[in-house]
C-alpha cells in the first residue's frame, strides 16, 4: 500500500472527551472517528487493525470446531420475554417500536436468539455438543459511554454458544473455549490473565473474565504469586464460610425470640457505627405484588431493623446481580419457605447475602425473622445470636488486598489493573428451560440441553492493546495486530531515478515474501513521515536514501529500538521476518 493511494488521516489535536492513551492515540492516528456518543465509525487504517483481531479470533475458534453464524441485530421482544429479561434488562437494551407498534431491541448479546434458533434447528443428542458462533455489531446503551471504543454503544463483538447433552460435556467444551482464549490472546502479543468471575447466581455457576493488564484497566483482579490462583476483585473478596445444604423441608421459622433490637444495640453487636450500618445494610421486603420479580428475587437476603425507614435504599444495585427468579428454586437452595431468612446484605457486596443467607440456614435453627406478602412485620428475631453469627461472616469476607495470603493458601496477592476483554460463562439450563430448548436423548425422552456462552470485545481488543502499547510518540502495535509490518520511507526519492527503482524493488520484495508494506510516497519532510509512523505505530521502519545506494544497504529501526542499523539489501526479507 502506497500512502499516495491509503492517506493518513493523522491529527494533532487531542479530543476533549479522550481521557485514556488509546481514546487519544485512536483518534491522533486517523483509527477511528466520532459519530456520536459512543458511536465510532472506523477509518480504513483501523479497520486494518480490527480485521487482524477478527481474523485471529475466527482461526482460532474455526480451530476449536465451533461454526460460524450471523445473526440479526434486531431481535424481537417475544424471545426476550420468554426469558424475562425483557423487563430485566434495564435501560441497557435499546428498544424500539416497528411501523406496526411491535417492540424490538438492538441486540446487546443473544441468548435468547440462538436459543431460539437452536431449539427450532437441534433434533437428537447425535447432533450435540455443538459450538456456534458469530463476529457481529452489539448495542448497549451504556450509562457511561466512554474510553473511545472501549466502552461504546455500538461495538464488534466475537460471542460463541455452547449446546450440550449434560454438564459434564458442557465442562469440556468450556475447557477447550478457556485454551482457545489463551491461544488467542496470545497470538494477539498481548500481557493478559483469566480471572474467576462471579455469576451472582445461585448454584455456582462457573465463569472466567479475560483481563488485557492496563494501568487504566477499568477493573482490578487480584492473583497469587505463586500459584494459579487469579479471579477479579468482586470474587476474590468473598471468602464464604463453610456451607453444607441443609436438609430438605427443613425451616426457620421454629422458635420466635420475640422482641426486636435498637439500631444502635444491633451496631454494638456489630462492632460498627450506626451511620455505618445505614449506608451498608439493607433491608429488603417481600413484594406486596407477587408480580415483581425483581424484588422477590432479593427477598430471602433479609432484614435488619425493625421498622420500615431503609425500605427507601433502592435495591436495584444488588438485584441486579441475582438472577434466578423462581421460589422453588430458592427454597429449595436454601432448604426454607419463601419468606423467612437471613440476616444482613451489604450494598456494594450483593454476594454477601448469598453467604449470610448459606449460613444463617447451616447455623441458626430457631433463627427467625418472619415476613408476610405486604412486607416485613417482625414476629421476632434472635438478635444475639444473629448478630454474632453476621460479624463472624463479615470477618470472613473483607475485601482482599495486596500481599494478602492467597485465598487458596499458596503466596501472596498481587491486585493489578484489567480490561475485561473476553468472558466465558456456563448457563446451564437458564435460558434452555426457559425457552424450552430440548432434544430427543438417546433414551428418545426430550432434554432441555445445558448451555455455555463466550464472548470477546473485538473492539475493545483494538483499544486495550493501544493501552499495553503506546509511548509518547504514539502506537506500539504488536506484530500480530499492526496494521502495517513495515513502513518504507524513502529520502527525497523524487530527485533520483535509481531511488525510485531501488525502492519500488524492495517494496515489491517485501510484499512478494507476505510482508504487509506501506510505502510513503508522499513529497513530505523525512521528520514528518518518521512521525507518522512513529504515531501509527508501523513495528519495522525502512529509510532508503542515495547514500545506501552505494553500501547496499537500508537504513532498519524498529519501533522501539533506540538507534537505526544498516541492513543489507539482499537480507532484509529474512531481518524483518
Ligand atoms: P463490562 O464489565 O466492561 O461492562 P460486560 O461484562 O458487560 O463488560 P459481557 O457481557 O461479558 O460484557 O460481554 C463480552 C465482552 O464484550 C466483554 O468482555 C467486553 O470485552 C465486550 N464489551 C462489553 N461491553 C462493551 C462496550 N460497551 N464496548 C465495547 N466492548 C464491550
Ligand atoms: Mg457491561
Ligand atoms: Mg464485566
Ligand atoms: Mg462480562
């Protein structure tokens, strides 16, 4: 490629809005520009770039035997209804109206359209495991679109389903998915981890997040020094106590201890504050409308005070994090009648209700605290007892830290900054049953198949290696990712005819040996080219001037390297490669 024919489209100016290296560097070096907020059109140079991570992605799943598909972006409300995330979602999901008042949305994911897809195409166990995938266009209206593409409302992503028979094929698949990624970001050049996610549901679902290492990384993982212990911040500070299902029927509303505690004596019991306990308990009540699923999900991680005054701390944050929805379930997970339970859940640690909840089962045989469908009217609470047991599983949970002892009890935490560019899940059956996706087993009985789901942010692959590579002059692409290998920079080539032919061999060499060559042709300053390149991040950079015409030689520096060498004409293909 000739820049005469592929111009730049380098600038000066550093946009307001780019807070981060790789927002500012993506619009300095003419990758991407603004449409709106968060919405990027891609310029020929960046597209180059995108299309490498695309093409490294589909290798390697093509490798892993999943197939590709392509499904629409506009889905439907129908499936997201069967599933309940229609209402769920939240304002994340763009929605819209057809002509004929029919709600659709723009897909942010689609569970729920390969569901569909698979329960219409799948017939018998024969045709399982089977991995589909797709390299296609998501919208999410994020709260806070920002960092470029990083975090934006139109963006390429890479999401692959998983359909099998039962879970122990659905751990294998998962298996070869957490090795593919590995291989991909790899082949990317790129310094990343695979953390321990947590799915916020019930069951222990299990889930890996991808983390490109960043100092501006939006999230922090925390990983042992000497083992393989890694998971992102969220997981890792959950230490859960000891937790054996209870037996079945069992229940807690047994022995009432009548009587309810001052906020102030629940505080002493806590060893806190009361302005503390205000901003991190919640209470949360059974809905007075069992249609409201949002809050029945919430309400076994009860209570705290007696009275009504935290009912006001809005409970969407932690909600949000539990997913399963149905009574049954939860009573049977926690071996109780919907309705009664548990004693404390912090704001900003959804996870800790789960654990309080496990525990409160486990232990407290006459714990009770009892709640009717209107909302909580205390029967009676064991104050003493609760109390105790909460501040020994809030000892049990603070947040890790650095140097800390690995939770698995091999060295020390190390927390680092990451970008979470790829995460792998196991669903299960949550969207399977839901949408009733079965097949014929070999017993020729219908089976709702268990489901795996994997995700890669193409988009913002592009942006976190900017942020893993960059200086003050600009771009530092990996070779993988560079949208040129080589940069060939001629000095005044237009006053010699034996520069002109010398370099147009050597370009039609490099491009021959499969070597990706932007030839600057512009009549421009040799500075100014240098700078180019330099900005936009060409790895290997070529200066051909009279003099080496002489030597037979070329003038090599490679991006970072500090000093120019002279490399030989005839070993330049074997030097680059
Ligand atoms: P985040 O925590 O950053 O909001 P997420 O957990 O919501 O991401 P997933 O649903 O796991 O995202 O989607 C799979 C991948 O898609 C993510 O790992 C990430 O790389 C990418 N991705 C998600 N949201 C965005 C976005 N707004 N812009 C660009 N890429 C995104
Ligand atoms: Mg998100
Ligand atoms: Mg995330
Ligand atoms: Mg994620």
């Amino acid at each position: 490629m000739r820049t005469s024919q592929f111009p730049l489209s380098t600038v000066k100016e550093i946009p307001a809005d780019a807070e981060i290296a790789s927002h500012q560097l993506m619009i300095r070096a003419g990758l991407i520009r603004k449409l709106a907020a968060g919405v990027y059109t891609w310029l020929p140079l960046g597209l180059r770039v995108l299309r490498k991570v695309e093409h490294i992605v589909r290798e390697e799943m093509n490798k892993a035997g999943a197939l590709e598909v392509l499904m629409p972006a506009l889905q439907p409300a129908e499936l997201w209804q069967e599933t309940g995330r229609w209402e769920k979602y939240g304002p994340e999901l763009a929605r819209m109206k057809d002509r004929h008042e029919r709600d659709f949305c723009l897909g942010p994911t689609h569970e729920e359209i390969i569901t569909d897809l698979a329960r219409n195409e799948l017939r018998s166990y024969k045709q399982l495991p089977i991995t589909y995938y797709q390299i296609q266009t998501k919208f999410r209206d994020e709260i806070r679109p920002r960092f470029g593409v990083m975090r934006s409302r139109e963006f390429v992503m890479k999401d692959a389903y998983s359909f099998h028979l039962d879970q122990e094929s659905l751990q294998a698949t998962y298996d070869v998915m957490y090795q593919t990624y590995t291989n991909i970001f790899n082949r990317f050049g790129l310094k990343f981890r695979a953390v321990m996610a947590d799915s916020g549901s019930i069951g222990g679902a299990v889930s890996h997040e991808f983390h490109v290492l960043a100092a501006s990384g939006e999230d922090a993982i925390a990983f042992s020094d000497t083992s393989d212990y890694a998971a992102n911040i969220e997981k890792a500070e959950v230490r859960r106590p000891p937790f054996n299902r209870p037996e079945p029927g069992r229940n807690l509303e047994k022995t009432a201890t009548p009587g309810k505690k001052t906020i102030a004596e629940v505080c002493e019991f806590l060893g806190t504050t009361a302005d503390k306990v205000l901003k991190t308990l919640i209470l949360v009540q059974r809905p007075a409308n069992p249609q409201d699923r949002e809050a029945r999900n919430a309400y076994y991680m009860v209570l705290l005070r007696g009275d009504h005054e935290l009912n006001e701390i809005k409970l969407s944050k932690i909600i949000g994090n539990f997913d399963f929805a149905k009574d049954d379930e939860v009573q049977e997970a926690l071996g109780c009648r919907p309705g009664y339970i548990g004693p404390v859940c912090q704001e900003n640690q959804p996870f800790l209700g789960h654990i309080i909840a496990d525990y409160a089962v486990e232990n407290l045989s006459d714990f009770v605290c009892g709640a009717n469908d209107e909302g909580f009217h205390y029967t009676g609470v064991n104050w003493e007892r609760d109390c105790a047991l909460t501040q020994e599983c809030l000892h049990d949970i603070r947040q890790i830290g650095e140097g800390d002892p690995s939770p698995d009890g091999e060295g020390n935490i190390t927390i680092a900054r990451g970008i979470e560019v790829g995460h792998i899940f196991q669903l299960g059956t949550k969207y399977s049953e839901a949408m009733n996706a079965a097949i014929v087993n070999e017993a020729g009985k219908n089976q709702i198949m268990v489901m795996g789901c994997y995700g890669i942010g193409i988009s913002r692959v592009v942006a976190a290696a900017i942020e893993q590579g960059h200086d003050e002059r600009g771009i530092i692409w990996p070779n993988e990712l560079a949208p040129f290998q080589v940069a060939i920079c001629p000095m005044n080539m237009y006053k010699s005819d034996r520069l002109v032919d010398t370099v147009e061999k050597v370009y039609q060499e490099l491009t021959a040996a499969g070597i990706e060559v932007l030839l600057d042709d512009r009549k421009v300053r040799a500075g100014f080219m240098f700078s180019d390149m330099e900005l936009i991040g060409i790895p290997h950079r070529i200066v051909i001037g009279d003099r080496g015409l002489d030597s037979g030689t070329v003038e090599y520096q490679g991006r970072t390297d500090r000093e120019s060498q002279e490399v030989p004409f005839s070993e330049l293909v074997g030097f680059i490669k």
